[in-house]
C-alpha cells in the first residue's frame, strides 16, 4: 500500500505536460507498507540507492550518502537488539 501527501503542492497540465506552479514552500509525505521486495545498490559514486516493492507494483527508490546508511544500520542493530522484531 502506497500513501502520498502533498503539501502546498500545486501542478498545471497543459499539453500533456506537467508542470509545478506552487510555491517553493511544497512538502511531501510517501509510505510505503507491506514490501515485498527490497534491495541495496550502488548509486553514482557517492550514494547508495534502497529500492522497495509492495504487491500491487508500487515502488520508493530512496538514495543516501554514506553516513545516512551507517545511521540507518546502527537503527536497524538496535532494533535486532531490542529482540521484538527480530526473533
């Protein structure tokens, strides 16, 4: 399941084109559950690129710099530590 929020978020269509006419002030929210498939690559060479898949094909490539993934990690260990996902 994929939720998106916009907001502040303005686009014009014209011409079968897309096109921000918003303020620069715009945010967005994406959530993706239930993943089916997940997976870590090399992106450019300075990122590496996290690509998530549900069920129904909906997809959320995230790319972070070296240090977000060691945080990320460390997150991950403690999670493992706690013991109540990863019995």
């Amino acid at each position: 399941m994929l939720t998106l929020s916009l907001d502040d978020f303005m686009v014009e269509l014209a011409e079968g084109t897309v096109k921000h006419v918003g303020a620069a002030n715009t945010a967005a929210t994406v959530k993706l559950y239930h993943v089916d498939e997940a997976e870590a690559r090399a992106f450019g060479d300075s990122q590496v690129k996290f690509a998530f898949e549900d069920g129904e094909g909906n997809e959320v490539e995230v790319a972070l710099d070296p240090e977000a993934v060691e945080s990320l990690l460390a997150d991950v260990e403690a999670v493992r530590e706690e013991g109540v996902v990863f019995e």
